[in-house]
C-alpha cells in the first residue's frame, strides 16, 4: 500500500530530480517522483509547495491564509494590525481581535450567527489567478487555443482581466482595454473603471517592461511573482493618486501576515535558492523601476510621474524588502489566487467554523463569500481551515508545518493526539474538504455555463 513520505524522505528526493529535471511540468514531475518512488503517494500540491519553499519552480500560493501562530519557540509568521481598517464595510458581524503576541490577530463574531449564514462577501484587493485553475472547459467550448489555465484565458481575451470571470465567446458585452496591443478583456464596465488601479502597469502597451516579468512568472509558474506584481503596481498607482490613496493601499499590505524565505529554507535543511529568488527580483525591478530599454523607459515614466517615498522605493524594490513581499503573498492568497483585506485575517482551524465559496461564478468569480459552517456563538473566533479537514492528523501537521504554522494546537488537533491517532485513516464526518482544485474546475464549469 502506498505511503505517505517524511518531509526528511521527500525533499532530498525532489531536489534530486529537481536538479536533473529543471523545466519539467509539476504533472509529469509528479509522474517522475512517483516512478523513482513507487511505495509513495504525494500529491501534486505538497510538490509544488515544496517546489515554491524550495525556489525551485512550479509555484503556487493555494490555501494559504494568513496565521500568526507561534509555538516551540520557533520562527512563525508574524503580522500587525491594521488599525486603519474599516471591517463594516463588509460586514457588522464580525470584528478584528488581537490575541496577543504569539497568537496574533484573528476576526471573533461580534453577535450570534447561525449556520450557513453568510457572514460578509468580499472582492479581492488583488487577483493573480492560480495557474493550474483548469480551463480544459473553454477548448471544449470550440476555442482552438490550448487554455489551460484562467492566466492564459486573460491573455486570450475569454476572461476579464480585472476580475477573473469568465467571458464566453457569445458574450453580448465585449470590453476591450483602450490601448493597443493589449488582449484585456473585461466583464463589465465596472471592472473596466476598477481596473485603472492595477492594470495600466501591467498592461503590454502602456508598460511593456511588464511583459518580461509576467512572462517568467508565467513560465516557471510562481503564484507569488505573480501576486508580488500585481500588489507593486496598485501601490505605485495608488502613490499617484495622493497620500490617502496611498496609505489606505499600504496598511492592507502591511498587515499581511509575513515570514523570511531563507529561515524556511534553512528550518527544512536546505540551501536558499538566492538565483531564482534575484532573478525574479531583477525581472520585478525591470518592470515597475527601471526599465532596460530607452523606450520601456519613457513609457513608463507616463505612468509614474511622482516621485516615490524612500521608504516605499526601499520595500517595493530592495531585494530583501521583495522576498518578503513574496513571503506575504505566498502566506494570503486565497486559493483562486486573490489577496483578500479581511479574509486575510482568519486564522486556521482543522474543525473551522467557517468556509470560503466562490459562489457568483457567472458575474463575479474572484468574489468570496464567507459562510458559517455551523451556528457560532458572539464572541467565538472565526476559523476557516488551510488545509484539507478530511486529511489524518499527520497530514494536516505536516502540511501547515510546510507552511511555518508549526503544530496545529486546535481543539481536534488536541483530542486526536491525546486519543493516540496517528490520525491514518481518520474520518471525520464534520471534515467538508474546502475549495481545491477539483471545486475549482466544477466552479468554473458552471462558470462559463459547462456542466
Ligand atoms: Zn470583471
Ligand atoms: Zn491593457
Ligand atoms: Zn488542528
């Protein structure tokens, strides 16, 4: 029967074939590992999380929320409240709560909610979508483009470049980015306004020093590069606008729960990969800083008049300063790839009494709607769990350990282990798996109207 390796077993044996095997797409790296390894069952999301820790291609950011958990005396992701929030404008049903130091932020009902409830709907700050959020639907569809993924769908004009959605071929509202050559396409005009705060920096026409970065990002499929981008260029807009504009994008970015790459690198053993991690740097500096050629230059310089404040220049384009933008996105973003301001702020649980769903998928897909699972008490923090509730007690830990999370402590965490579960074969009848890739397909199905 397969097992389920050791991180100790199963990372010496990824930067093996890693290393052998530099380009290789995550499915048929997973075939490989699992070919060199046949006692072994890992999923194609521990690999590539793995991967990203690793620096070392195919990325993503999926289920990580924030946490500002910390225990055992190590490292673990840290993040400050943002005082400046404003949480009625979604909802008067909840309210930020500091915890205390180890603990850090969380979101506790400020009055009785019942379940299945929905608690508050939220759209994103910023949306990267996620690179394998299948698409296979729109090639069904008699689109003759391999779309894959909602990135290249974006490209390919099928779906809106500020929120994701998916814009069917026999759409009657067709809203093309003004400037050419640009494929943008947005859903609505709503989203075409919206859009003025994150697209023209990311836009081929007006800022090609862009491309070279988002086609890397695209290429070696790094969620974070990606997120990192898209958050650079709505601070740098927000910067033009004026100092309120400004501070009100920054306190979201700055309360994002962060953690140092290199002492995850260093915590799993392993050597910081400083090339990959400066070449995305040098791409991401290319692109929003200083563009390499005369003409990015000028083009540029349209968008970016102000001059920026050191301290921002310092964290939006000193190396360090980067890697822990990285470090934030790949900690917030949602799993269809959004970075949500207050969803950021739900702690984990493997018994969460909250849940993510991407329920407006024809009008607006990037939308969350946050649901009570169960009835919660005024009071009762809100939780909503990173990781798959139907996995053991063992696969739960070591995932949010990959994380930086260290041992989940949760009251099911805490019953399982003083049962004695190795938690191999648990079931839990309460464990509703949240969204994955596979929800994520049907939703987008039902998205373009597909079954
Ligand atoms: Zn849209
Ligand atoms: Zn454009
Ligand atoms: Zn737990």
């Amino acid at each position: 029967m397969p097992v389920s390796p050791s991180d100790e077993e199963l990372i010496p044996a990824i930067k093996d074939l890693r290393g052998a095997n530099p380009t290789l797409g995550i499915t048929k790296f997973q075939a490989l590992l699992l070919e060199t390894h046949k006692e072994w069952t890992v999923s194609e999301k521990r690999i590539r999380k793995i991967l990203q820790q690793l620096g070392l291609g195919p990325q993503n950011g999926s289920d990580a929320a924030s946490s500002k958990s910390k225990s055992n005396g190590k490292q673990y992701p840290s993040s400050k409240l943002n005082e400046a929030l404003d949480v009625k404008q979604w909802t008067s049903k909840v309210e930020v709560k500091h915890f205390g130091k180890l603990k850090g932020k969380g979101l506790v009902a400020s009055e009785d909610i019942a379940e299945d409830e929905t608690i508050w709907k939220e759209d994103p700050f910023i949306i990267a979508p996620e690179w394998y959020a299948c698409l296979r639907p729109l090639a069904d569809h008699g689109l003759t483009t391999d779309l894959r993924e909602i990135w290249d769908a974006q490209r390919a004009s099928v779906a809106c470049m500020h929120c994701t959605t998916p814009i069917p071929p026999s759409a009657t509202l067709q809203i093309s980015c003004p400037h050419t050559p640009c494929p943008a396409k947005f859903c609505s005009r709503l989203c075409l306004s919206r859009s003025a705060a994150v697209h023209p920096l990311l836009c081929p026409a007006q800022n090609p020093a862009s491309l070279p970065l988002l086609r890397w990002a695209r290429e070696v499929e790094w969620m974070a590069v990606h997120a990192w981008a898209h958050t650079t260029a709505k601070i740098l807009l927000a910067n033009e606008k004026g100092a309120d504009e400004l501070a009100a994008v920054r306190s979201i970015v700055d309360s994002l729960a962060t953690f140092s790459l290199s002492d995850r690198a260093r915590d799993i053993g392993v050597e910081p990969d400083h090339d990959a991690w400066k070449k995305a740097h040098s791409f991401h500096v290319a692109a929003f800083h200083e563009p390499s050629t005369a003409a990015e230059k000028k083009k540029l310089s349209k968008l970016i008049r102000k001059p920026l404040p050191a301290d921002l220049a310092q964290q939006l384009f000193d190396y360090d300063a980067y890697l822990e933008g990285l470090s934030r996105m790949s900690l917030n973003l949602e799993a269809h790839g959004g970075l949500y301001a207050l969803h950021s702020h739900l702690n984990h649980s493997c018994q969460p009494n909250a849940s993510i769903r991407h329920l407006q998928q024809r009008t607006t897909l990037a939308r969350i709607t946050v649901l009570a699972r169960r009835p919660i008490k005024k009071g009762e923090e809100l939780t909503i769990s990173y990781v798959n509730p139907a996995m053991s007690l063992k696969d739960r830990r070591r995932e949010l350990r990959e994380w930086n999370f260290g041992d989940c402590m949760c009251p099911r965490c805490l019953e399982e282990e003083a049962a004695g579960e190795t938690g191999e074969g648990v079931a839990d009848s309460d464990a509703r798996p949240e969204v994955d890739v596979s929800d994520l397909e049907r939703e987008l199905r039902q998205g373009l109207g597909l079954r």
